[in-house]
C-alpha cells in the first residue's frame, strides 16, 4: 500500500498493523484509493429502494446498478458474503454469491476479499436487484465488491465517552444515530425557514460580516484587522445584521431577510456559544399584530415539519407533541404580569429615579434579585455593593426571567411590551393599562427559553438619536452604591438595554461620536450617525423578527445543549479539534479502552 511520507498515522498501533496487512493480501491496484469509474450511471441507495421496492421474493431485476456506500457489517458463509451498506442515511444489503459472480471469481479470491473487507470500508457494489427468501430488499452482487477507501481506523460500535465523541465528531456521526440527525433535522430546519420566507415574497440578501464596529445587539464584539484596510485600525466581526438590513428597507427591499453567523465574544454554556447562526427578516408597512401572527405560523409549522421527519427519517429523536402548538399562543404583558407576581406597581420607569425607587421597592418587600448567596436581602459584604453597576434594563431583564419566563413552561408564551429602557430601537407609546412607556415589542419563550424576538422598528431620527444617547449614557449612569433605605431622587439618564437577545446601535462611518465608556465595560456604544442618515431618508413602518437557528433546533430535536446542534461542538470541542493534541489518539475504539481502564484503575486504587 502507497503512503506519503507525511501521513502521520503512528505505525506502532495495533489496528493499523492489522489495517495494513489484510490490505496487502489484495492486489496492490484494490488498495491504491482508485479514481472512480462508472460502469453504467451509479444509483443512490435511496433510488434503489424505492424503484425496486415492490420486486417479489426471489425474482431477480435485469437491470444492472452501481451503488457505493459504507460497510455497517460483514458476515462471511463458505461461498456466501453478506455486507450491509450504507449511503444517505439509508441502508441496502449486498449479497455476494460466487455462483452468481459474472466475472470469473474464483473461491480463493472471493475468500480473501471476504477477510479483508470490514466495517467502515467504503465501496462499489455492482449487481441486480432482488428480494431475498426472508423478504429483505438487496442487490445481488454481480462482480466482486471493489474497495474505494478502507477504513484504516477501526470503526467502533459504540462510542459512548464523551472526550473521545467530541474530540472525533465525525466518528461520532457514523457510530451514534442521535448525534447526526440533529445535525440533519438542523438542515431540513434551515431549509423550512428559507422557504417559508421566499413563499410570503421575502428576498435574502447577504450583509457584511466585517466592519468598522459591531452593530445590532448588546455584546463585546470580536475584533481583527485587515491587511486591506489599515493594521491599525480594528474591526469588528458583526453581532448582528440589524442596522444593515434596515438600511436595505430603506433602499426599497421592503421584505428582507439574512441567514447566517453572528459572533458574540461572550461566554460558553450549554445554551450560548461565541458563534452561531441568526436569522432575521424585516417587513415593510407590518406592525406587532402582524409579527405575532407570522411567528405562530412558523413556529405550528415547523413543529408539524419536523415531527413528520422524526417519524420517519430522523427516528432516534423524541416526537414532538403538536398539542402544545395549536391554537393562538398565550400573551403576557411585560409590567401587569410583573406587578401581579412581585405584588406592587413599579414606579415611573421613565423617571431619572427610576432604579433607585425600584431597589428601595423591592428591599423593602425582603424580595430577593439574586440567588440566595448574594442575594440583595441578605448580602452582609460591606466592601462591594450587590447592586454596584446595576442598570435599570438589567434588572428588569432579572426580574422577567424569576417571574415572567417561568410562565412558558410546556407552552408557547409571547410576553409583550417591555419597557422603552429595554428596546432602545423599537417604537414606543405609553400603555394605556399602566401609564408607563412601553415598546411594540414581543419575545416568544417555550419552556422558559426565547426562541424569538420581535418589534416595530423605530423610524424617527431625531427618537432613535434620542435612544442611541441615552444607551450610551447608560454606560455611565449605572448604579454604584447601595441600595437606599427609601426612595430618593437621582440624576441618572436613561440607561442601556438588558435581556437576553439586547438590542443596540452602534455601527461604522466616519461621523460615529462616541457617547460612552462605562466603567470599563468593553461593549461601550458608539452613536451609528451614518444610519441615522439613512432614517433620516425614510424607513416605512416596519416589523423585524430575529431568532437564533440553534435555539430552534434545540426546542424541536429535545435537546438542551447547543453544542449537539452545532456540526462540530461548542467553540471549546472547535478548538481541541483543530489544535495537535499529543494526549489523543487517533483511534477512538483505543479511547475507549484507555478510559475504561482508567476507570478500572481508579476503582482499584479507591
């Protein structure tokens, strides 16, 4: 067998010793990673089963086909081989009977190939369809199997250890059915989402990933140069298409919409990871109602779309339970559901006093903000504050998520009109139920987690600059101190937006005013001055809609970490993988039994 000198298998394993001489035993050409020939057009497996599905027991096609695949199994009887192969998820079996052989195979050669061919070696088959005795569907082998690419790694059965699954995703993939069909469920995802948007007239545009500053949400931005641009000026990789997309509203795309990554140089968790996908559309001359409604649509659809699948390609997901999606989903609105669980009215939320009040509010009702060890209530640190750079959208964000998320669980849930503090760029009114300033704005939660997030965009220059300046003075109108024994007053402005998908302004031009630096904190805002412009050129009434792709995927495979939805893991499994790791071997069936004799000793020593 032909190796390059720079193949860095280490020779010393076991199963590439064995690898390598059951392959030396075929003449050299079968073993040599052949150019593929076609002996007549090849047939997919999933075209062969279903062309041929209804051929009764023992009746043999007369039409020859080449199907290529992976070997599942192997199972050798005198002049008998039986391979069961694999190829688009879809399974055929192969019979090779060397009675049938049309090509002079002798039984010497048809018993070597038989100790050769193993699990996980990829091959062309060539044959006739037939049905066997038992009733199964194969192709029965006409020449003798050719070798394509052996599998020189073993294939394991199982593989269940949860370094080696990460460190080998694609050996994960063939070996544990779940793994990679939340992977396919996530395509046949994407591609309902773009579908269900072409259908109602919405056009994908691409908008840029690098630029001057990130845009669009709150969070600290990843930042890189361009040899094309200057090496002394950093760039930032977007954290959100939003500004962009309005912009194409502007310039007459009335519906539009972007697939695609986002990157937030935040934290890592089982629901967060620093890159992932986003989708966002933007309808002209819409308003909440109509977000509302096109967001049950999508989201009863896809439920109905990805069940279907799950029954019967995607078999080793849960069924989804439709029930819960029929219907119109429940509404809670943002402030009356607050007010009812905490007990009181929540003072002037536009007020400069707002926070403190709120503080003295809750403090004085013992109603705790954090868990029990720093709780407000309770906390006996006297060299920090708990609420030491507290800011009004942050808390309120806290508050939504003890008292108003909790409210999904089981259900489809929208809660609406947050606080104008928290949306700085939706349209806002005073509510006539409260009296407070609140935003056309809802988010969708399912069992406690958002999936989606919606308002009508603001449109007026002059109360987006307005909103963009009291952001960014939000950076540094944050609460330091305690919290005050009643309520007094204050003159801090208007403060910066919490919550889990944050909105924000900030993006490039040459005419950005930076407004803010707040205590350190790294995502300081800059004031967009050239997409105030473009407003300023007329943006109808419009409707934007954004969710992240994973957290849906998450919701319809019944999956809680968000790494399973992604094609190689978290950023920390991206990174082990890419990186030479010298404590890893290549073979993940040695893996396993180096952690199970790991584990062995441990017991032993305990």
């Amino acid at each position: 067998m032909r190796l390059n000198p720079g193949f860095q298998i280490p020779r010393n394993s076991r199963f590439f010793s064995l690898a390598l001489g059951q392959l030396q035993k075929l003449p050299g050409e079968a073993v040599s990673y052949p150019r593929l020939e076609h002996n007549g057009a090849p047939m997919r497996i999933p075209e062969f089963r279903n062309k041929y599905a209804g051929i009764e027991k023992a009746v043999v096609s007369d039409e020859e086909v080449t199907l290529h695949g992976r070997i599942e199994s192997v199972r050798v009887g005198g002049k008998l081989i039986f391979i069961d192969l694999k190829s688009e998820f879809e399974r055929i079996q192969g019979v090779c009977n060397l009675n049938k052989f049309e090509d002079g195979t002798n039984a010497d050669q048809l018993k070597r190939v038989g100790k050769v061919l193993k699990r996980g070696d990829i091959i062309s088959l060539r044959g006739k369809a037939t049905r066997t005795t038992s009733g199964e569907l194969s192709i029965q082998a006409t020449r003798m199997p050719r070798l394509l690419a052996p599998s020189i790694l073993p294939l394991p059965t199982t593989l269940k250890d949860q370094e080696s699954r990460r460190r080998n995703r694609h050996v994960d993939m063939l070996v544990n059915p779940r793994t990679v069909d939340i992977l396919r469920l996530r395509s046949y995802l994407i591609k309902y989402l773009r579908d269900f948007l072409h259908e109602r007239h919405f056009l994908e545009f691409q908008t840029p990933i690098l630029a001057g500053a990130a845009s669009g949400a709150t969070a600290r931005p990843f930042t890189v140069t361009a040899n094309a641009v200057s090496t002394d000026r950093k760039l930032s990789l977007r954290i959100a298409p939003e500004l962009w997309l309005k912009r194409l509203v502007v310039g007459g795309v009335d519906r539009v919409f972007e697939l695609g990554p986002a990157f937030r140089n935040e934290g890592i968790d089982q629901t967060h990871n620093p890159e992932f996908t986003i989708c966002e559309f933007y309808q002209a001359y819409s308003n909440l109602s109509d977000l509302i409604s096109l967001t049950q649509d999508l989201i009863r659809g896809l439920a109905a779309h990805c069940q279907s699948l799950i029954s019967t390609k995607l078999t080793s997901l849960p069924a989804i339970d439709l029930t819960l999606y029929e219907g119109p989903f429940e509404q809670a609105e943002f402030i009356p559901t607050l007010e009812s669980a905490l007990g009181f009215k929540l003072p002037d939320l536009d007020s400069a006093s707002a926070l403190i009040d709120l503080l003295a509010e809750l403090k004085a009702r013992n109603i705790p903000l954090f868990p029990p060890s720093t709780d407000i209530s309770t906390n006996t640190d006297s060299s920090t504050s708990p609420t030491e750079g507290m800011t009004l959208p942050w808390l309120l964000d806290k508050l939504a998520e003890r008292y108003i998320e909790p409210l999904s669980a089981g259900r489809p849930l929208f809660i609406t009109h947050h606080p104008e503090c928290m949306s700085p760029l939706a349209k806002s009114f005073v509510c006539d139920k409260t009296g407070q300033t609140v935003s056309a704005r809802a988010e969708l939660f399912v069992g406690g987690r958002e999936l989606a997030n919606m308002y009508e965009e603001e449109n007026h220059p002059g109360a987006q600059h307005a909103k963009f300046l009291g952001k960014a003075w939000a950076r540094t109108g944050v609460l330091n101190g305690g919290i005050p024994d009643k309520p007094t007053g204050g003159d801090r402005g208007r403060t910066e937006q919490g919550g889990l998908e944050a909105e924000d302004g900030g993006s490039k031009g040459k005419e950005e005013i930076l407004v803010g630096e707040g205590g350190g904190d790294p995502g300081s805002e800059l004031v967009d001055q050239s997409y105030i412009r473009a407003l300023c050129s007329g943006l109808p009434p419009t409707g934007g809609w954004g969710c992240g792709v994973e957290r849906l995927v998450m919701l319809f495979a019944g999956t809680n970490k968000i790494g399973h939805c992604l094609s190689f893991g978290s950023l920390r499994d991206v990174v082990g993988t890419s990186s030479h790791d010298p404590r890893g071997s290549l073979f993940p069936a040695e893996d396993e039994q180096k952690h199970r004799t790991r584990r062995g000793r441990r017991k032993e020593v305990s």
